[in-house]
C-alpha cells in the first residue's frame, strides 16, 4: 500500500550463517521439484492484474470507478488471458489514504456500488476463469472505524487494547517514525489521555494484534470474505502488525532502515500462523504479504511450504533501483533479479512485479516513454515480466504502456503520501525545487490516472468530471486503438500472456542468467525437463549485439516484438528494446 520511501526500501542480507540444508541454487533437482504435483499450483502459474477501482471504468459518471465499470469491461479483461484480479481497497472508508483507512472492513463504500454488485462482478469474473484476491489493511483502521471511536473515550472501554497506547502519564513516547506524518508516529487523545501509534497517516491508527481479540477479529473479516468466494488475500503492510509492546527507544537514524526496525515483530510468525489455521487452510485461498522483512531469511521464514504462513514472498528490492529521474543501471537490474531467483530456486515462491499503485509508471522507469521508444520497450518489459520464474503481477495500463503524467506542483497532489513527503522536506529544509522533481517522477500518483480506454473524452473512462486529470497523450494511448493494432503493445501484451500459459517452462522452469557484464542486454535461459529457452532483451535505445556460443542452438521463435531478428555466426544484432523467446536446439 504505502509510498516505498527509501526508509522502507528492503535491505537484502545474506546471512553468513545460513544452515547448509537452506542454501539453494538452479540445480537439477529444481527441475525435479517443479514437475512435482505437489509443487505445483494455480496460484503459481496466474497472471494477475491489478485494477484500481477507482481509475478504472466509471459506470454512472460521478468521476469514480465502480464495480459495475468493472462489469462493463469483463470481456476486455477476459481477452487479455489474465487468471486473477487483486482489486485495492472499496470498504467504507474516509478516503484519506484512498480506501487503504478502512471504517467497516464488511461493508462497500457507496462509491463503487453495493455488496450485491460486487458479488456480480466477482462472480462473473470466476465465471470467466479468473480467480479473485482481496486486498486486506489490518496493520491499521481509519481513525473513524467503531473501535477507534470507541477507544479514545476511555482507558476503561474495551476497545481501548485493540490499539497502541502510550499513557500520558509516563511522559513522551520514544520516537516512532511515521512514513507519512512528518510529526512522527504518535498523537495525542485528549478524552483518554494517550498517545496512539500510527506507522502511516494520523488518520490510520495501527491495531494491536498482540491483544487476541483483535486477531480473531481480523480472521472473522477475512472469513466473510472468503465465503463469499474470494480466492486469495494481499495482506497489506502485513510485516510491521507485530510490536515490541515496551517501545524501547531506537538509536537516531534508524528510520533509513525501517523494515529491519519496524518490521518482522516478535510474534508475526505466531500470528501467521494462527491465520493459516484459522483461515487459509480451512477456506483453501492463498496469501500475500506486502513487503517480506530485511533479509533472504525472513523471506524465506514468511514463504516456504513447511511454515504454513504465507504463500508468496512480494519484495520491493528493485524499487531502489527506480527512484530518481537519472534512472538506474542494468547490471544492478540484473542482480536483484538473479539473486531473488537463486534464493528462491527450491524453497518458496516469489511475486514478479515492475509496477503498481505505490509506484509510477513501469515505462518511465525501465523503458522509454518517447514516442518513438514507447511501444517497442513496453513489450520488452512486459516480456520480461512474463518470462520470469515467480507468479506476475501486471498494473492495469501497462498492458498499453501508460506513461506518466506531468504535474510539476504540488497544488495538484491529492496523495497522502505525496503530501506528507513534501512536508518532511519542508521540515528539514531541502531543496524543494529538486524535491518536486524527483516527485513529478515517481510520484505514485502517475501510477492512478484513469484508465484509457479510446479516444474521446476522458478517455472514455467517464461521462462526468474524472477524479483524477487523464493524461494529456489518452488519444494516442488507449484501448481501443491498440486493439486494432497487430503491433500494439497490448496485443503483445495478450500474445505473451498466451505464450506463459502454454509453456509451463516460463513458469517452473530453472533460469539462468547469461552474458553478465553486458550493460545493454539482459539475457538469460529457463529449462524445463528436456526443454530451454533463450530470453534476449534489449535495454537501449540503440542495436547492441549479444554474443554467446549458444546463439548456434537457436530455433523456433516464440516471440519478437520486432518483424526482424538478425543473427550472424555466435552473434545476435537486438534492434532497440527488442525483445525475443526462442527455443533452444538440443
């Protein structure tokens, strides 16, 4: 859910001590493992895409998206072959963190219709092949939900321990870090005479889950939902819900590292695996965390089968990569790819993402989005999504290659997050014309303008004024030109998907990574029982060669997003951001 700031960007640490039973690599018996029946499963071999509801598709022209936009494009999302939708937040909710400060997690906001609407959407989605996953925000509450209300009456009210409290009494708390207040993680209540913990907004007070009521509450939540057939759970900002209740004082500075601080509590695992028995085995739905602590090991500790927890590690260790205009470097690229894949090659299961609501638009950030370069590294990059090891996760627009859009004041920022950065480095007096820079470009607000879906106006997205500017460049950008479009990027988009369902070696298969020092291409081989892949792609804006004795074996073509491909002896010439799967020669 929340602005990665560079605080929370994860720190990977291999530990030096890891037990020798733990240590993994693309070995065989990866390959044995994966065409196991037991290793296999649905969830590992989705394609899911993220909507978020409300830049989606608008059916009633108040400028919102709604459930019944969503119905309205069923057969769209049914054309691109994806198999699950995670769909953000739509519970009652002030919106001050747009839905993610949930008041009542068993009820719709009125904004995106009523339950029986979102019982037709889901049901028609599942009707079509694709699985459902909720989006749950139980680390915090909105400060308007009934337990909150209820809390800060009275110490003696019962609600009181379903948050974090500091008594008055005992002085100032020690400092927590807030992500998106700029006063820090604690405010006062005047009518209890405490101070409450908030890691985010003061609007979203954080639950106290060490308190078992509050656990069983959340598991009462997830299993309403869950008999009304969702399929799985992104549980959000899930590692920080454990806390060291005595707040001992952290050294100064510890908040650029704050998932080695704030996250992976005592008890998390405790908890984990409590929901598992309470709700994810029972209910047979699998689960996600967002983020998964400061090391392989917590990773793993969160993931692997035998810990009857979590189902999928989503780690944001390339969003470093990405943070500023001047961009980041391939061969660092690679590494944070290379080094999840081998981590995880037989124990666990890793989520492969470039983009969501929390970020700005993939193509801005690892493509070109020049008209010229737009299309061509679009497809690559969703060609490298798509042939990966781990279960993808594509944002609603990349599919057309969305770009980002251009707001250079910070009158124009509705974000929480945005604002409260802002503030901080107001606070500590930056240079605030560098600072809106770097935010025009990777704002996460670039990643929520509405939907394109055709030419006319809003982009087709409503009839009434959007909540959010459409991007200025929707009439070149959208759904229903690219759809005429053999070379569009969304019908590549469709054909990659296609070619991911159809060869289950892009899913299981052992990867390895190929041509290292090569700071333009990216190049690398997924094997699957007697067969191999080769994967090229091209970074640049220029013709680079990849040069290897394996270019010899190359065979059929699986895709290309060019109409060329030019090999000369042990050398292929890759045209701009071109990006091509063949087969290998045995």
């Amino acid at each position: 859910m929340k602005q990665l700031i560079p605080t929370l960007l994860i720190i990977i640490v291999i530990m030096s001590c890891v037990d020798k039973k733990k240590t993994r690599n693309n070995s065989v018996a990866t390959v044995k493992m994966s065409q196991s029946d037991s290793f296999k499963k649905w969830w590992k071999e989705g394609v899911l895409y993220q909507i978020y509801p409300q830049s989606f598709n608008d059916s009633n022209g108040d400028g919102f998206g709604d459930f019944r936009g969503v119905i309205e494009k069923l057969d769209y999302l049914e054309s691109l072959g994806i198999t699950m939708v995670w769909m953000n937040p739509f519970f009652e909710s002030p919106l001050v963190d747009n839905g993610y400060d949930v008041s009542n997690y068993k009820a719709i906001h009125p904004r995106y219709g009523t339950m029986e609407d979102f019982q037709e959407m889901m049901d028609s989605m599942q009707s079509r092949g694709i699985k459902f996953v909720l989006d749950v925000v139980v680390n915090h509450s909105s400060n308007e939900h009934e337990w909150f209300k209820q809390a800060c009456s009275s110490r003696d009210n019962k609600y009181y321990d379903y948050y974090h409290w500091w008594p008055a009494e005992k002085g100032k708390p020690p400092h927590r870090h807030s992500l998106f207040d700029p006063e820090g993680g604690w405010d006062y209540v005047e009518a209890n005479n405490s101070y409450y913990l908030h890691t985010f907004a003061e609007a979203q007070p954080d639950l106290n889950w060490e308190n078992p009521k509050v656990r069983q509450e959340v598991y009462d939540i997830m299993k309403f939902w869950a008999k009304k057939g969702v399929d799985g759970f992104r549980m959000d900002a899930f590692q920080f819900v454990s806390k060291d209740t005595t707040f001992p004082q952290f050294p100064a500075g510890h908040e650029k590292n704050f998932a080695k601080w704030y996250g992976m509590g005592p008890h998390l695992h405790d908890y984990l695996k409590e929901m598992y028995k309470e709700v994810i085995e029972p209910y047979d739905v699998f689960a996600v965390s967002e983020g998964s602590g400061s090391t392989f090991q917590d990773a793993h500790d969160l993931v692997d089968a035998d810990r009857n927890e979590l189902q999928m590690a989503y780690h944001f260790d390339y969003v470093t990569l990405s943070r500023t205009p001047e961009g980041y470097t391939l061969a660092d690229f690679k590494e944070v790819f290379t080094k999840w894949d081998k981590e995880f090659a037989e124990e666990g299961w890793l989520a492969i993402f470039l983009s969501n609501h929390d970020n700005s638009r993939l193509v801005n950030r690892f493509g070109n989005p020049s008209p010229e370069f737009r299309r061509v590294s679009a497809q690559m990059l969703n060609t490298f999504l798509m042939s990966m090891r781990g279960t993808t996760y594509t944002y609603y627009g990349d599919e057309l290659g969305m770009t980002n859009i251009d707001m250079p004041t910070i009158e124009e920022y509705v974000d929480v997050s945005a604002l409260g950065e802002y503030g901080m480095a107001k606070k500590r007096g930056e240079d605030m014309e560098e600072f809106m820079r770097t935010l025009n470009y990777n704002s996460r607000e670039n990643g929520r303008t509405p939907m394109q879906w055709d030419d006319s106006k809003n982009a087709g997205f409503t009839t009434g004024i959007p909540w959010k500017r459409v991007n200025d460049n929707y009439k070149d950008i959208n759904v229903a030109a690219q759809d005429k479009d053999l070379n569009s990027v969304l019908n590549h988009f469709r054909k990659m998907v296609k070619l991911r369902k159809d060869h289950e070696i892009l899913v299981y298969g052992a990867y390895e990574l190929l041509d290292k020092t090569n700071n333009e291409t990216y190049c690398f081989t997924r094997s699957f029982e007697d067969k191999k892949v080769l994967v090229l792609l091209n970074f640049t804006d220029h013709d680079s060669n990849v040069s290897l004795p394996i270019v010899n074996t190359i065979g059929d073509l699986l895709i290309n997003n060019y109409n060329e491909f030019m090999v000369n002896g042990e050398t292929v010439i890759l045209k701009p951001y071109q990006a091509v799967i063949c087969n290998l020669k045995k």
